[in-house]
C-alpha cells in the first residue's frame, strides 16, 4: 500500500502517538508535515531525520494547536493537506469543583477546537482533489468516562461527535472521516509516570502497569504507537474507502467492558 503524492499533516507529532503516526505514513510513502507549538532545532531536525530514513518529504511547522488561528494557519503554511491527523492533546486530573477554569478551556481548545479549525481549513483543499482522510486521534475515553477527568472526557466524546458531523458533510465526496479511541498507549508521557505509581503504590514497574495503569484494559497490555500508526495507515487504504464517521478502539477490550 502506497501514500506516495499525498501530504499528511500531523498535530501534536513532535513526540509519543503523533510521532509515531508520522513514521506509519511517512513508511507508507507520504509527505508528512510535523507539529507542535515550540520551534526548536531539535523539531526540524526530527523532520529532517525521519524524511531521510523513509526517503519522503518531510517538514516541521511549528503552530500553537490551542490557538485557532495558527490552527488554520498550519494548514495554509503546508499548502493544504490529503491527510489530516488531529492528534495534539494534554491531559489534567481533578474534581470538576477544583477543576481550574483555564485548564478547562486550554484542554477543550488543544483537543477538541483544533480538530474544528484543521479540518475546516483543509477540507477544501480536499474536496478540490475528491480525495481526503481526516483521522482524530480521540481515545477510549471520547466513548467512556473516569473520574476527574472532565475537561478531557468532554472534549474527546466532542471530538467523536466532529468526526460523524465531518463524515456527513463529506459523504459521496472521496473524503472519509474516523476516530481512532487508543486505551493506555505506553508513550514518553505514560512511561514518565511508571516512577511516581512506584513509589505511591509500593510497587514494582510490572506491578503498576498490570495492577494500576491498565486495570480497566482487559488485555492487561499497552497499546503502541506503531498499531495506532498501522491502524491510521489502514484509514487511509482504499479498503478503508467506505470506512466514515465511526470509531475504531484500540484498547485491549477496554470498551467491550
Ligand atoms: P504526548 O504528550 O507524547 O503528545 C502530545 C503532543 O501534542 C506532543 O507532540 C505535544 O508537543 C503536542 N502538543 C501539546 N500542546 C500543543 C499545542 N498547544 N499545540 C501543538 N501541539 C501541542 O502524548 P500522547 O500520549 O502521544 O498523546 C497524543 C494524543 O493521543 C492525545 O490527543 C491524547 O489525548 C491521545 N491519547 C493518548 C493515549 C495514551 O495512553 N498515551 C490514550 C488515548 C488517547
């Protein structure tokens, strides 16, 4: 399967699911377009490096996916997109009394509004081709909910719900729309706080991740970034060309549950 002539643009790439769905289409031959909001040496070079190994195209731009205009600028910047990966996201945990205001609008603006502005800029250039695939990185809980975790519940059940209203608005028209719901992804981010479980809990690394981080994964085992690469690749393979406005879990059972 080949993605050679398409350009792919990839929010929230410069680490962790992102930069792992970038290598998936850059493998499969795409140009791909990486992303976050700094603008270091290190992000293009991250660019450069992985264009070299797959012997694509490969660009860094840096834009603030929490502010909408840069948003719709990334696109405009890359010349517009066949394939849209909405994947930048954060995470914040507490009660919704103590729930701070600013990080509920920063994680509603970062993970669901950014998804709005991306698509709504790239979506003509797609209809112009008759050819476009718009996958949102959401997550096992864009379908279920956890305790403390409001702002990212609501955005990710949000973004499930841009994704079916995409689908409708482009049916007939070459251009598909899906949500890939990942459960526990073992990323930097996660990996990062195996420690912190340790020593809480008083337990050993195999311990925490069976017993604590994956307790609502049936299959008591990470997914990884390469199958939310795989997953994404197959979204945009013409078997996947009446695949629109759905979900596909990527979590271990979690939602079979
Ligand atoms: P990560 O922290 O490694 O990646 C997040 C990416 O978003 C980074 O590249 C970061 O630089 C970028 N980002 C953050 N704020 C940004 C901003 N304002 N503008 C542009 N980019 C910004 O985390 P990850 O685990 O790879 O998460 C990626 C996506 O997958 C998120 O949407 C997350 O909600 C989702 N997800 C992750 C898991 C998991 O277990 N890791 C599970 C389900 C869903």
């Amino acid at each position: 399967m080949t993605l050679t002539a398409k350009r792919a643009i990839i929010t929230g790439s410069n680490s962790g699911i992102g930069l792992g769905v970038a290598e998936a289409l850059a493998a499969a031959g795409a140009e791909v377009i990486l992303n976050s909001f700094t603008d270091r040496a290190e992000d293009h070079e991250l660019a450069r490096d992985l264009g070299a190994r797959h012997g694509v195209a490969a660009r860094y731009i840096a834009a603030d996916m929490s502010k909408g205009g840069e948003c719709r600028g990334l696109i405009d910047k890359a010349g517009g997109c066949d394939i849209l990966v909405n994947n930048a996201g954060i995470q914040f945990v507490a009660p919704i009394e103590d729930f701070p205001t600013e990080k509920w609008d920063m994680i509603l603006a970062i993970n669901l509004s950014s998804a709005f502005h991306t698509t709504a800029a790239a979506l003509p250039g797609m209809r112009a081709k008759g050819w476009g695939r718009v996958v949102n990185i959401a997550s096992a809980h864009g379908l279920t909910a956890s305790p403390y975790k409001s702002a990212y519940i609501a955005a990710k059940h949000g973004v499930v719900g841009l994704t079916k209203t995409v689908a409708l608005e482009t049916a007939g028209q070459g251009i598909t729309a899906n949500a890939i719901c990942p459960g526990y992804v073992l990323t930097p981010l996660v990996e990062a706080q195996i420690p912190g479980q340790m020593q809480v809990n008083g337990m050993d690394r195999e311990t925490v991740i069976r017993e604590v981080m994956l307790l609502r994964q049936p299959s008591r085992q990470f997914a990884t970034v390469e199958q939310i690469g795989g997953t994404t690749v197959y979204l945009c393979s013409a078997s996947a060309d009446q695949v629109t406005g759905t979900t596909i879990s990527v979590d271990g059972g979690w939602t079979a549950l």
